[in-house]
C-alpha cells in the first residue's frame, strides 16, 4: 500500500515545509509515501492535472465539504485496502478555489480534514501527520511526538 | 475582544514552534491575542490548570468529541462576542489525555478542529491560524498565505 500525495503549488510557508519533511521523514519506515507537487493554476487546470497524476490509483479528494473521517475509520479504510491489494492511494489537495464536479465524480472518496477552511499548506500538514499515525497505529507502534 | 489560548506542555516540535510564532505575529495587528502554556501533567493536574488560568474568560474547551464548526460559525461567534461586549475568550488545549468532566462541564463550548485525532500541538497551529483568518474577515483585510 502506497500513499501519493498530490498537491498545487510549491509550499512557501516555512513552517508548513518543515512539517512536510518531518511527517516524510517519519513516514518512510512504513514503506513508500510520496508527495508530487503539479503546477498551480485554475480549478480547471490544476483538477485535470490532479487526475492525470493519479491515473491507476485509488482516489480521495481533500475538499472541506467531504466526509469527516475519525483516524479509526482512516486506519479500518487502510486495512480493507491492504486485505484487497489496493496498491496506491492518492490524496489530492486542490488550487484555493477548490476542485472540479469531474475531479469529485471520479474519486472514490471525499475527504474533509476539519469543517474549518484551512490553508492548503497547513491542510498538507494535517493529512501527513494522519497518514504517520495510521501506519503506527497499524504497524503496532509508538507514535513519536 | 481578547483571545487567549491555553496550552498544557513546552512546544517541541520545531516545525509547530514557528507556525504558531508565525500565526501570533499575524495575529498582532488586530488586538491581543496571547498564548500562555501551563505544565504539562495528568488530565486532572492540567485540567485544574488550565480553568484557574482562564478564569473569568469565555471557554471553549478543545476535544475531538466537540461540535464541529465551520469557519463561518466562528466569524459569526466572535461578531457575537463583540456585539455583547465578551472581553476574553479562553481557548483550553488540554494534556494527551483529554480534558477533565469538570472542565469540560465548565466550558461555554467543546470544540474540535477535525475528527482526526491530532497531534495537540499541531491543534494549536490549525487553531491559531483559524483565529487569524477569523479576523481578516471580521476585519474585511486579505489573509495572506
């Protein structure tokens, strides 16, 4: 099982970068977790190039308006996807003014980090700490603070 | 209207330490906005901490199990605060295991940021920059990225 995080923009905020290569860092023993970055633009263009990254994979949008998810139903999620050989997940962060009706109608989920709009960086952050305490929670080990 | 964010424990992560530096500095222009740390200890130490340090104060407790709002509800909130002249409201982020019965039964609100269970001071980043963004719209400035 892989996670593909794909986002618009290259980060500016230095903090959320830090975050980013934190969380990275502490990912890689659980096996491969990837952040692609795909050129900032409209909804329009910046929705088609998510997709297009995502070709193969499993998909969830990120999108304030989603599903809000406990970090149980995330890491029962996980095993279903492990138990049927889903081989690569990918997360999609969108431009600010969000993500197209196409992109949402081919994901196969819609996934809500807070009801709060968060900036994207930030939201970046969020989601790979969530992805670090899904693979220690399933691999059976401490979360390191 | 004064903001006052209640934490228990030394921030450690450096990534955390600068995006709450950067969310208080951005905070500045529009009032104050102070955040005092408590030690850090068991959910019954920190508890009692963390309502002697707010009292007098407006409370929302943070917990995951809280109301869920969104950005809107919190600018309307605090419109609200203003309208009623509320001088101080207390933001509670308590130890690893969570707040107290009595703190929770003491606080005006329980509010959770997401329904991840999130690193407390990762919380505090998302919450700092909620604040932010709160006032760049009751302030009608643009929130920079």
């Amino acid at each position: 099982m892989q996670f593909l995080i794909l986002a618009a923009g290259k980060p500016s905020l230095g903090y959320a970068k830090e975050g980013v290569e934190l969380y990275l860092n502490r990912l890689r023993p659980f096996g491969k977790t990837e952040l692609k970055l795909v050129r900032d633009g409209s909804s329009q263009d910046v929705s088609k190039r998510l997709l297009a990254a995502s070709e193969g994979c499993l998909r969830i949008a990120m999108d304030e308006r989603g599903e809000l998810w406990t970090t149980r139903k995330l890491v029962d999620l996980a095993k279903d996807w492990q138990m049927h050989s889903v081989r690569r997940i990918a997360f999609l962060i969108g431009a600010s003014d969000g993500h197209t009706e196409e992109l949402r109608s081919r994901c196969n989920h819609i996934l809500s980090l807070s009801k709060f709009t968060l900036q994207h960086e930030l939201a970046l952050v969020v989601l790979l700490e969530q992805l670090y305490r899904c693979h220690t929670i399933l691999a059976g080990t401490p979360y390191h603070r």
